[in-house]
C-alpha cells in the first residue's frame, strides 16, 4: 500500500468517528465528550482517541509527528 493511501484510509476511519462521535453528543446534548456522565469508560469516545492515534501514527508504532 503506498503512502497516500494509507493516508487516505485512517483519515477517512476518524473522520468517521468524529461524525459518530458529534451524533452523541446532538444525542446527549453535550458539546464536549468531558461534559457527557458517560466519559470515562465510553467506547465510542475510546474508538475515536484510537482512530486520531492512528491518524497521526499512519499506522506505524510508536511517537508521532505534529507537523
């Protein structure tokens, strides 16, 4: 796979959750994750912070670039 796509792919993976992540918010009309009875311990919350590592990672192991 070269690097665009998988750029392309854990981009499109949080973009994903960050739509599922906003529609639970609407839901629990909270704007922030930190404000909702639900956060510590909430999967969808754990699946979004684990696609945004991955976006950031690419996918690879360990630190990741800010730049």
């Amino acid at each position: 796979m070269n690097n665009a796509t998988d750029t392309d792919k854990y981009t499109h993976a949080l973009d994903e959750k960050i739509i599922i992540l906003q529609e639970c918010q609407r839901d629990k009309k909270v704007t922030s994750c930190s404000k909702c009875e639900a956060f510590i311990g909430c999967k969808l919350r754990g699946e979004y912070v684990k696609a945004a590592y991955e976006s950031m990672t690419k996918g690879q192991q360990g630190s990741f670039d800010f730049n």
